[in-house]
C-alpha cells in the first residue's frame, strides 16, 4: 500500500480503526476520520507510534450533518492529490427513533446517506486516482433488512435493530448500485460482512459471542489491499470469501429506486 492513500469513515476506535492501522502498517497515507478533533489527533498518534508510519492524518465531521460531511470533502480534496481506497466504515445504531438536522432518522443518516454524500462527492477524485477502490461495510444483519417506503426512516413504526438491518441492506444495495454506475471508471465498489465483533456499537445494540477488532478488520484490509480482488467490484464479501448476499440486495429495481430516492432526501435542503 506504499504510496496509496486511504480514507476510512469512523476510525477513531473498533473495526474502524484497527483497519487504520493495519493499512499503515501495510505502508498507506491514511486519513483517520472521526466526530471530534481530540478523538481524531488521539486515534493518529496512537497508529503512528504502533506502525511508525507518520502519514497518518485525521479527517473530522459529524456524520449527523450533511452540511459537515460535504465541508469534510472539500477539506480531504484540498489535502490529497489522490484516493486510492474509501472504506465506508461508520456506523450508528439507535434505540429510539431521533431525528438528525436534516431531517433524517440517525441510524439511516449515519449509515447510508453520510456515506451515501461523501461517496458522490469523492468520486471526481476516485476516478482521477483509478484503479481505486469503494469498500463498504455493511453486516450480516443487512438479511433481515426491508425496504418500506412509507416507514423507511420508521415513520410509521420504529425498532432499533430493524433500522439498522434496514440501514445494512441499504448498505448493500447502495453497493451494488454504485458498481453499476462505475463500470467504465476503474473505481470498484464492493461491500462485506466483517463479523460479530466487539466495538462500542455492538455494545449499544445487541448481545452475541463476538470476535476482536482484528479479526474484524480483516475483510476490509483484504477488500483495501488485496490483488486478488483487482478489477472484482460489485460482492458481497465474508472472511475474505465472496459470498451471497441476500435476495432483497440483489433487486436491480429496488436499488434504483433507492438511489433516486436517496438523492432526494439528502438534496432538499439545497434546493435540489
């Protein structure tokens, strides 16, 4: 990964940043993204001193806002003449249904349209920096995921993990949209399943046996790093595996629709 330069969502601790680290240590200029600046400076000196690679930067913005999420582009195009590697890592997962700024449900703001914004936004850069790579961490859980529109952001009915299942499954679909649309533009997208492991959000959502972050990470540094998946765009990865995902992800209708109504909801603040 020496001369490539990666940014991963959602950084400063679990799956996230123990990804950082791995693709340090594999030589990569990584960019730390996080909330808050302390979190960010806290999470890249601990990287650099483990690795001992200095090009380990951070990147900060609230995941709730579009508003920072689009500022965060502009800051990251600023500052890189290249990206070689997205990894959409950050994840929430709420109990009770709260509304973001913008008028959308946290866990599907966090999840999808963050990553839904910075993707778009990034894909200039992408595309100038091909063949580059869009890996998305979606989960297991995105099997149980349901697409409804009248209570796609739980409108009408609200449980914490059917929203994130749901967000999952956007995840996925997101994906594979993505790849669709990038098949001339030597930019993959590909998504994975990185386990049950624990980090601080599995805490806050559900209770299984769970692995370490280690074990985690290992798909998406495989996903980052690997020749092997060269040119590969548009799965569904487990343990580094290409798998199935489920059939609800695979709808080519279903996802099309998601995207166009995806566009919408994040640019009605703007007019658009």
């Amino acid at each position: 990964m020496r001369d490539k330069t990666v940014l991963v969502t959602g950084s400063t601790d679990g799956i996230g940043k123990q990804t950082s680290h791995e693709l340090a240590r594999l030589g990569a200029r990584v960019l730390v993204h996080g909330r808050t600046q302390e979190r960010c400076d806290a999470a890249c000196r601990e990287i650099a001193e483990f690795t001992g690679n200095r090009e380990v930067e951070p990147v900060v913005a609230d995941f709730t806002s579009l508003e920072a999420v689009r500022r965060m582009i502009e800051e990251v195009a600023r500052r890189v003449a290249r990206l070689d590697v997205l990894i959409n890592n950050a994840g929430a997962f709420m109990k009770q249904r709260r509304l973001t700024g913008d008028r959308l449900e946290t866990t599907f703001a966090v999840n999808h349209c963050a990553h839904f914004v910075l993707t778009n936004g990034l894909l200039g850069l992408l595309r100038e920096s091909a063949p580059a790579r869009v890996v998305t961490v979606s989960s297991i859980a995105h099997q149980r995921g349901r697409i409804e529109w009248d209570n796609l952001q739980g409108e009408r009915h609200f449980d914490g993990y059917e929203a994130y299942a749901n967000s999952k499954l956007c995840n996925a679909l997101f994906t594979y949209e993505l790849a669709e649309r990038l098949t001339a533009a030597r930019v993959t997208s590909n998504c994975l399943h990185p386990g049950i492991v624990a980090t601080k959000l599995l805490g806050d959502g559900v209770d299984s046996d769970c692995a370490d972050p280690q074990a985690g990470c290992a798909t998406s540094v495989f996903l980052a790093s690997s020749p092997e998946v060269e040119g590969v765009t548009g799965r569904y990865f487990v343990d580094c595996r290409e798998a199935t995902s489920s059939p609800s992800s695979l709808d080519v209708a279903l996802r099309q629709e998601l995207w166009r109504v995806t566009e919408r909801l994040v640019n009605r603040e703007r007019g658009a």
